[in-house]
C-alpha cells in the first residue's frame, strides 16, 4: 500500500493515513504538511490537505495540526445532501469535538446516534467506531477538533526493550 501510495495509483482512506502515521509515530498533520511545522507559522486559506471527499462533494480538510507526541487537529468538514463518513476507533485516549456552522449533522458514536444544528457542538471519545452524516436537506458544514495523545509512544517504548 505504501509503495502504491508513493507513485500515486492509490487514494489511501482518512483511517489508513491514521493508522500510517500512528506506526511512524508522527501524527497525521506531520505525515501530509507540504512543510516543516514551525511554532509560528500560518497556514492560509486554502493550503490545507484535502483528505476525504465524497462521490456527491462532501471534503475533510486537515487545517492544521500539532506534532506528536500530544497531537491536536483542526479539521473543516463539509457534508453534501445524503453525504455519510465512517471511521475506525481511532487509538486510546482520543476525543473529538464537533462543532456545526451549516446544515444539520448526525454523529453516531458506537451506535449511539445525536443530532446537531448550526451553533451545536459535541465533544465524544474518539477511539470508539463513529461517523458524521448529513441529517438534512441541505449541505452540512462543521469544525472538528481532534486530540490524539501519546502518538509515537508505544514505538518508543517499544524500542527500548
């Protein structure tokens, strides 16, 4: 996968980049920045990295990121009309939170199912199974923030055995 990735004859998913960088021990926001993340450096509008985008043209946009160890994402989500993203329990400790700026979102978190309206936010544990869907008849967009601690950890400790 990674060498189809490399020459450009695969589109790995949102949860196979996670896994990647996870292994690496870098955290996401390190694997797909185009340059080094520098404490003070802006990233304008448009220079994210379009991760997920859906046949009807719902995207995910990584903003911005953290490096590892304590990695914190912001992602700008946006949802078409019947639009539905599903994800892996990402690793132990994650929690995301959600907050909607148009359109109606459902998040479903290990089968639980809460609806949310422009203005509504959400905070959950992100290392359960959960997805986003556009819960109405027009296109949905929200912010995530996504907090992943301790990437890389395991790898280290495991090095030192």
């Amino acid at each position: 996968m990674i060498v189809n990735v490399e020459q450009g004859e695969a589109n790995p998913s949102v949860s196979t980049l996670l896994r990647l960088s996870d292994a690496l021990g870098i955290g996401l926001p390190a694997l797909v920045a185009d340059v080094d993340v520098l404490p003070a450096v802006p990233i304008r509008r448009g220079a994210g990295a379009t991760l997920w985008r859906s046949p009807a043209g719902g995207t995910a946009v990584l903003l911005a990121g953290t490096a590892a160890p304590d990695v914190l994402e912001l992602w700008q989500w946006t949802l078409a009309v019947g639009d539905v993203h599903e994800s892996e329990a990402h690793m132990a400790g994650t929690r995301e939170i959600v907050h909607v700026t148009r359109g109606t979102v459902v998040i479903d978190v290990d089968g639980h199912r809460v609806g949310l309206g422009v203005g509504d936010a959400f905070a959950f544990d992100g290392d359960r199974p959960h997805g986003y869907s556009n819960g109405g008849d027009d296109n949905a967009a929200f912010a995530l923030a996504v907090f992943e601690p301790g990437v890389g950890a395991i790898q280290k400790e495991s090095t030192h055995v």
